[in-house]
C-alpha cells in the first residue's frame, strides 16, 4: 500500500540563479592581452623616429705586459636616411592595432550573447521547478490522496489508482531531472 503522506511535496527553498555580467571569458580577456601587446608594439615601432643613442665604457687593469687603458665611445644611429622602414612598421603596427580591436569586440560580443543565452536558460528552468514544484506535484499529490482514500472496489478503479500514482511519481521525478540540468547549466 502506498503511504500518501510520507510523499507529500516538502517545502523546498529555490534560489534563482544568475551568472553576473562582470565575469569576463578567458577569450575576452586573451584577446584584451593581445590587444594591449599590439599597441605596445606600435609605441615600440613609433620610436623608430628617434636616434638611438649609444654609450659605452669599458676599462682595462692591464698586466705585465700592457698598461692600464680606459675607453669611452659615444654612438648615435640616424633613422632619416632609410625614414621609409619606420613609416612601414608604424603602419603595419597601426593595422594589427585595429584588427585586434576588432577581434576583441567580436569576442566580447559572442561572450556577452553565450552569457544572456545561459542566464535564460538558467531562468527557463528555474520557471519549470516552479511550475512542477507548486502546480502539477500538488495536483497529482491531490489526486492521488483521493484515489487512496476511496476504498479499492472495482479492478477498474485499482487501475486508475495505479496510474494517478504513476503520474504522481513521474511529475516528481521529471522535477528533479530539471533541478539536475539546472545545477549542470549553472556549473
């Protein structure tokens, strides 16, 4: 026999889950990393313009055989005689500068739509807790409190017994599979 009251639904405590927006992806923050490599190259290649400027000592202790020496040298490399290798490298640095942008944004919009997709199908599936936990449950709970309470006169109404019992534990059971992929969608 089954005992009806031991399968009553418990009051159970939901929270609605919600993945914040702040959270940013690995791609997003790789592509943001390279982003910031490609402008720093550009910076880099910016510098080009400018002279480099060389300073060097180097001092010699000597020996037996040598004298002490000391040496100093000044260098300075021009970029205005080959000013075109500069110009191309600015460039170049320039539009792996913009292709980057462009990536990053496609990244960060892709991560924000997985994000929205997830945060309403967490929402659908939280609804459908719900929906089982306070709707179908109770009713099939009612119905089958009723069936047991009615004496079991005919086969005919032992067969609906059964199957209002089924129903029941199928709702409870379909209810549980939806708190699983919740918890699977929200992990």
């Amino acid at each position: 026999e089954i005992k009806v009251d031991e399968l009553s639904p418990k009051s159970i405590d939901l929270v609605e889950y919600k993945i914040p927006s702040e959270i940013k992806s690995l791609q997003v923050l790789v592509r943001e990393a390279e982003l910031q490599k490609t402008e720093i190259g550009k910076s880099l290649s910016k510098q080009a313009y400018l002279p480099d400027l060389t300073l060097r000592y180097r001092g010699y202790q000597g020996n037996d055989m040598t004298s002490k020496s000391e040496e100093l040298m000044v260098g300075m490399t021009l970029p205005f005689l080959f000013i075109w290798q500069p110009r191309a490298e600015v460039s170049e640095m320039s539009a792996k500068v913009i292709a980057a942008e462009a990536e990053l944004k496609k990244v960060q919009i892709e991560a924000s739509l997985i994000l929205e997709n997830s945060n309403k199908k967490l929402s659908s599936q939280y609804q459908q807790i719900l929906t089982y936990r306070d709707k179908i449950i109770p009713r099939a709970f009612k119905r089958l409190k009723l069936i047991n309470d009615l004496s079991a006169r005919t086969a005919e109404s032992l067969d609906s017994r059964q199957m209002i019992a089924a129903d029941f534990f199928e709702a409870s059971l379909r209810e549980i599979d939806l708190r699983k992929k919740k918890k699977k969608t929200f992990s």
